[in-house]
C-alpha cells in the first residue's frame, strides 16, 4: 500500500515541478503565508495591504489535479478495454491490463489518501482544546 501512496505523492510532485524552477524560487524566497498574522505590521502574512500569491499551487488544486489524472487513467483503461473487445488493431490485451492495472493502482492510492486525510481530519477535531 505504501507504493501506492508514493505513486499519489510522486504524481502531486510532478505538478508542482511542472510549475517551473522559476517558481519554485520565488516560492523558496517569498514569506510564508500560513504565518499568524501580526497586527500593525505591513508586508507580514495577513497584514492589511498585502496581495496574495495568486499563481501559488494550493493543496486543493494539487489534489484536484491528481484527482483528474486517476480519472484519466480509468477512461483509458476503459477506452482500451472496449477497443479490445470490439477487436480494434492496435488494441492488444498487454496493453489493456497494463492500463487497467495502473488505473487500480491509482484508485486504490486515491483512496489511501482520503482515508489518511479523514484520519488527520478527525484526530485535529478531537484534539482537546
């Protein structure tokens, strides 16, 4: 399972080189914005006046992303499957289980993610206070 877990968090970093090392130097140089913010104090994270990062990757549009890629997977997977079926050249049934295969392989991955994200979800709301 942890394989899997790899393959998810090697596909999130893979979007996130995509954004280029120009980014990623400017992210490298840039404050950090889940800082607490300061009262009174310009330029710090949430002080008033300060624009956000609007090109920044957020977590949940990396998310959204691995997520479309599963999705891409399994309508491939699907769309080999039904070429082979139909008896379609090119279609060869190697193909089709390795599809099928990576198409599992990132579903279950997904699927480890979410359950590990519900997880922290509910050990940060039984945190006592």
């Amino acid at each position: 399972m942890s394989h899997s877990i790899d393959s998810i968090l090697g596909q999130i970093r893979s979007y996130q080189t995509q954004m280029g090392p120009a980014r990623r130097a400017m992210a490298a140089d840039a404050p950090r914005t889940d800082a607490i913010p300061i009262a009174g104090r310009p330029g710090e994270a949430g002080a008033p006046g300060r624009v956000a990062d609007a090109a920044a990757p957020s977590f949940g549009a990396t998310l959204r992303g691995a997520l479309e890629g599963v999705n891409s997977a399994q309508q491939r997977a699907g769309e080999l499957a039904r070429a082979f079926e139909l008896g379609e050249p090119g279609a060869d049934l190697a193909k089709v289980m390795v599809a099928s295969q990576q198409s599992q392989v990132a579903f279950r991955a997904t699927v480890e993610v979410r359950n590990r994200l519900v997880q922290a979800y509910q050990d940060v709301m039984n945190m006592p206070l």
